[in-house]
C-alpha cells in the first residue's frame, strides 16, 4: 500500500478482464477518526495486502461503490466478518451470494460521517456510482465514471475502442458509453452538482493516474459536457 494522504492510502493490483479488456484495479484504505478502518472497492485478496490493511487497525467497512466492482468482496467479507458490508444500488440483486449488511445512499453512515461525504450520481443505465469526499486529504473517490489508460494499454482494435470511447487522454475522462447511458441527466446534475461544492485539492479513480492538484478545477473541466 501508498500513502496518499492524512490516514487514506491505496493499494494497486493485477488488472481484471472485462469482455477482453484488461482494466487496472485499485483499491482504497481510509483509517476512520475513531480508528476503524473502511477498505473502498477491494481487489484481489493476498495475504500481504490482508495484513497490511488489518495492521491499521480494525477493519469496520467494506465498500463497493457501484454495481461492477465486487469481484472480490466476498473474499474480504469472508477474510473480516466482523466488517459491515455496504452494496452501491442495484448490487444486492446481483450478488445475492454476498451478506450485505446497508446500503449505501446520498448519506454517510455515522461512523464516517466526520470524515467524509458522498453521494450517488444515479440516473445511468450502466451503473449508479457513490462517489465520496475524504475531507482530511481533500480527496474525491471516483471508481468508474471517470478513467484513463495509458496510451498503448490497449492493442489492435480494443485500442481503437477505447480511443473512441474517451479511455485514453491527456487526463482523465467519462467514457462515451457512460456518457450515453446517463438516460436522467436531471438526476446526474444534481449529484454532480454536489461533487462541485466539495473543495477537492486531488482525485482518485480506480482505472487511471490521480489528480494531483486543482481538483476542483479538474472536476469542472470533466462534467462540463453534464452541466452545460
């Protein structure tokens, strides 16, 4: 694991392959100001990184911010019982193997309400994400609507793809294809609108670099196309 800031960290893993494309994954640890511990969409579960999470203390939450990132959480959900396991909207019906234990909404749970804010960007057909505001770091957690792939990531014509699709840029971006399925704009704005208020210094995405500075700005500049 990286520290990224004041008690957040992230921890990068072996890509995954989603219909041929092999996607980046990264996951992010924030130590609570009571002392527990929230891990923010897990990878893939190794011993190391097991005991280097649980090494700041007790693990309290498992999060999964939207409907596609829960490949592994029943491994950590198995690895840390005593955590309470959060679903993003839609996630229940799809992985009714897993116990969940809330869901997650427009409101933080109480014991991270200090520390960070959230909302739901809804009204996307794809999926309806919960981004987050860690106020400690002045950092905003992303996980699918905004990505970024190195130029050469992808070969042949999932190249071409993800050229097209807005994957691979000067900096991070909302893909074609999230940008089609937002069927509620009005819905999408309203959230959005709410992550513009959130005076952000940094931006941390799962697919793609961060956003080292002038997060805010940044922001503005990629749901432009949203608010206009």
């Amino acid at each position: 694991m990286q520290s990224f800031g004041d008690r957040i960290w992230i921890a990068d893993a072996a890509p995954v392959s989603v219909a041929g494309f092999h996607y980046p994954t990264r996951m992010v640890v924030i130590r609570l100001a009571d002392g527990g511990v929230m891990a923010v969409s897990p990878v893939a579960l190794t011993s190391k990184l097991r005991d280097a999470v649980a090494a700041l203390g007790p693990v309290r939450h498992l999060i999964a911010p939207n409907a596609l990132h829960h490949l592994f959480l029943g491994d950590w959900a198995e690895a840390f019982p005593e955590a309470k396991v959060h679903a993003a909207p839609g996630l229940r019906a799809k992985r009714k193997d897993i116990r969940f234990d809330a869901d997650l909404g427009d409101a933080p749970d109480p014991d991270w309400a200090g520390d960070l804010e959230q909302v739901v960007v809804r009204g996307n057909l794809i999926t309806e994400e919960v981004v987050f505001f860690h106020a400690p770091s002045r950092t905003v957690l992303f996980t699918d609507l905004l990505q970024q792939f190195p130029r050469g990531w992808h070969a042949g014509w999932r190249g071409v793809v993800a050229r097209l699709d807005l994957m691979v840029g000067a900096e991070p971006a909302v893909p074609r294809k999230f940008r089609a399925g937002f069927v509620n704009r009005r819905a999408a704005r309203q959230a959005v609108a709410r992550i513009l208020t959130w005076p952000a210094d940094n931006v941390l995405l799962a697919h793609g670099a961060p956003v080292m500075s002038n997060g805010q700005a940044f922001l503005t500049g990629a749901f432009r196309w949203l608010m206009r």
